[in-house]
C-alpha cells in the first residue's frame, strides 16, 4: 500500500487532465507563432487557455502571462517591480521571513543591487497581520510582496486586508498563491491583488508551466530574453501542452472547490485530532485558518528524517519541511519564523494530503505514525533524559 500525503510538494496528475494535453504532443503541434493553420490552431488553443485561467481568478487574459512555473512567476513578479521603481528612487521591499525561496533568494539577489528588504515576523500561528504592513510601509516603499498560503505550516493570510492597506498607501502588492491556487476561492479584484504567481502541478496539472497575473498597467520585464512570445515579457516557444494541462487543472478544481474544500477539510481535522492525542506534540499553523490539506506537527525529541524514512517504509509519503531543504540540515526557516526552538523544528512532520486520499488512509497514517514516534523515542538518548527530568520539556 502507498499513501501519498505530500500534496504540497506536488500533486498527480488527473486522468482529465492528461487527455485534455494528449492532443497536443502529435495531432495539435503547432507553434503559436507560426502563420500556417496548424500554428494558428496552437494560437487559438493557447488564447482558450489564456481565458481559462485568468477567468478563475476572475481577471483578463491580457493580464495572464505562462511561465515555467511558480519560481519563475516569483522572480519575474520581484524583478519587473523593482526594475520599475527604481528609477523613481523607490528602493524599499517589504515581505515576510516564511516565504518560499522562489521570493527569498529573489529579494536576496536585489538587495545586492541597493535594494532595501525588510521581512516582517509572522505570529506563532502563521499569520501576518495588515497592521503590521501598515507599520511597515515607507516612502520608498515600491512592493509588499506576502505569500497567500504558507507551504509548510497552511496558514492563510489576510490577503484582502493586506491588499486593501497597500492600494491606500499606493503601493504595489504581489502574492505567492501557488499553494492557494485551485484549493482556495481567489478573486484578484475583489481581494486587492496586483500581481500573483500560480503553478499548475499543484493542482494536479503538470510540472513545469506556471502563471503570472499582474494587473493593467504594471510593466513586465524579460526574466528570459528572446523571442517575443507572451507579448514581449516571456521568451521562448509556448509550452501548449502543460499550459492546456494547467487550464483544464485549474478549471476542474475550481469548478469543485467548495466540494473539495470540505471534504479534504473534514479528513484534515480527522488527521489533527488523531495525531494531538500523541503525547508531546504541537500543531504547527492556526488551527482552522489553514490550507484545506495541510497538516504540520512538531514531536518532541524525535529526528524529522528519521520518522520520514520509518513512514515510508510503512508505505506513507510525507515531508519534514519543504522538498527544497530536505538533504539539509538546517532547520526549517518556516518553523523558525514561528518560533519553534531549533531542537523543536527539527521534529518537524508536513502531511498534505488531497480529495484522493480516504478516511481509512488517515486512520493508517494516524496509527502508523503514533506507533513510529513511540519506537524512535524509545531508543534516543534524549528523550531518556527528557523522560527522567534532566532535561526539561519544550512541549
Ligand atoms: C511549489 C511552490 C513554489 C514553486 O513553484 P514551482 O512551480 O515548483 O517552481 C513557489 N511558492 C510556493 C508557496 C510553493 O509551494
């Protein structure tokens, strides 16, 4: 038996889905750009697409640019915003310390260009308040840029508030919504966003194509130069057949979002409820303020890895923080941010599960892990000392 609960990290690809992007490998091969039928067969297809998407978020499809996937549509969101601003003397950047490394690293590389990044902290439960944006917004402030939902912890973010204090400070605000994106209700209009990155294989599309939104008016700079596909801002042959995958990804998950929602919401908390009774445990992220799929725990005295491994033996796919760190040691940065001490964050557990999983695999998964933290507890040193009182207990 194999139970997939790493949903976060990436997900199946629907039988709907492939079918819908078959066609376009052999029979509909064309290159949008060309001037011949079958080019201009790709270039409907592609404008479809375009629509598709940009209407589930209730946005223009001028306003859609594909990317590679969610990193990408990070970097260019960043790059074309500060590119912009600068020459108005608008050097400040304002985002948090738990986003993905698609933003962190992105901010890292502009503050070496004379950039200004301040990363706001993030409460215990994961969330980031509009006070503290309103705090922190400066005069030369050009991008608030916080992530919708967190992809380790779940956490939702008031993304309309915060929305709402930078459209009155006049300031520029992108989300990272690629967790949020075909699991969550999202309206860029009505939620004040100007710009958001999604990425297709997280709503059960393929890997490797993604979407920018950035709204009328804000001027896209070429992260990859080249040709003048996606209107000049994107360089390179269109991928129709994942962007046609991310479109009918998108389309079907929102079409069931509400349906989803509750369902996956109900095993979730099945999930939290089973795994609390462990003793010497604590959720991380708000308790229902969370992703529908996303369950984070820390156990006391136990090695992230070393519980991965014992689960997968037992036929259960989990994650200890995101895939980007694993094969580091380092803490997680988003457990930190939370405040969760060094030895706490590194008996860290991701379970993200989806509408394919079942009461009966939460049950196993429930069982499973419980019995695995009892055995590595059992034979570690420090939770001896923890157990006879030479150490104390964090939780
Ligand atoms: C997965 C993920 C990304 C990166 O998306 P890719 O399509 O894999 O490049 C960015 N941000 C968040 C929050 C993610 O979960």
């Amino acid at each position: 038996m194999t139970i997939y609960a790493d949903n976060a990290a990436t997900t199946r690809v629907s039988e709907e889905v492939l079918n819908a992007m078959l066609p376009y490998f052999r029979e509909n091969y064309g290159n949008p750009s060309s001037l011949h039928n079958i080019g201009q067969r790709a270039a409907e297809v592609l404008y479809n697409a375009r629509k598709t998407v940009a209407d589930c978020i209730n946005a223009k499809p001028e306003n859609i640019t594909f990317t590679s996937g969610g990193s990408e549509a990070d970097n260019q969101a960043l790059i074309s915003v500060a590119r912009n601003l600068a020459r108005k003397n608008k050097k400040h950047i304002i985002s948090t310390k738990f986003e993905h490394h698609a933003i962190l690293h992105t901010l890292k590389k502009l503050e070496s260009e004379g950039f200004e990044v301040t990363l706001l902290d993030v409460h215990e439960n994961g969330i980031v308040t509009p006070e503290q944006v309103r705090d922190a917004i400066r005069e030369d402030t050009c991008l608030v840029t916080i992530m919708y939902a967190n992809n380790e912890i779940g956490s939702i973010q008031p993304i309309k508030e915060i929305g709402a204090v930078c459209h009155e400070k006049g300031v520029i605000f992108h989300t990272d919504a690629v967790q949020a994106a075909g699991h969550l209700n999202i309206d860029v209009c009505d939620q004040n966003i100007d710009m958001l990155s999604m990425s297709a294989h997280k709503f059960h599309g393929p890997k490797g194509v993604g979407a920018l939104y950035s709204k009328k008016g804000i001027i896209l700079r070429n992260v990859i130069e080249g040709g003048a596909q996606e209107r000049g801002k994107r360089a390179g042959t269109e991928n129709i057949p994942g962007i046609v995958g991310m479109a009918t990804a998108l389309s079907n998950a929102v079409k069931d979002i509400d349906k989803n929602a509750a369902y996956v919401t109900a095993l979730r908390d099945r999930l939290i409820d089973g795994l609390s009774k462990i003793p010497h445990c604590i959720l991380n992220g708000d308790r229902y303020n969370r992703l529908p799929g996303n369950v984070n725990f820390c156990f006391e005295g136990i090695e992230g890895e070393s519980l991965l491994l014992l689960l997968d033996a037992k036929g259960i796919c989990a994650s200890s923080g995101s895939a980007c760190t694993s094969g580091s040691l380092d803490p997680s940065h988003v457990l930190l941010a939370i405040g969760r001490p060094h030895e706490i964050a590194h008996g860290s557990l991701r379970l993200s599960i989806c509408e394919e999983n079942t009461e009966e695999e939460i049950d196993y998964i429930i069982k499973e892990t419980a019995s695995v933290v009892e055995y590595l507890r059992n034979m570690s040193p420090v939770w001896k000392d923890l157990e006879n009182g030479v150490t104390k207990h964090l939780i």
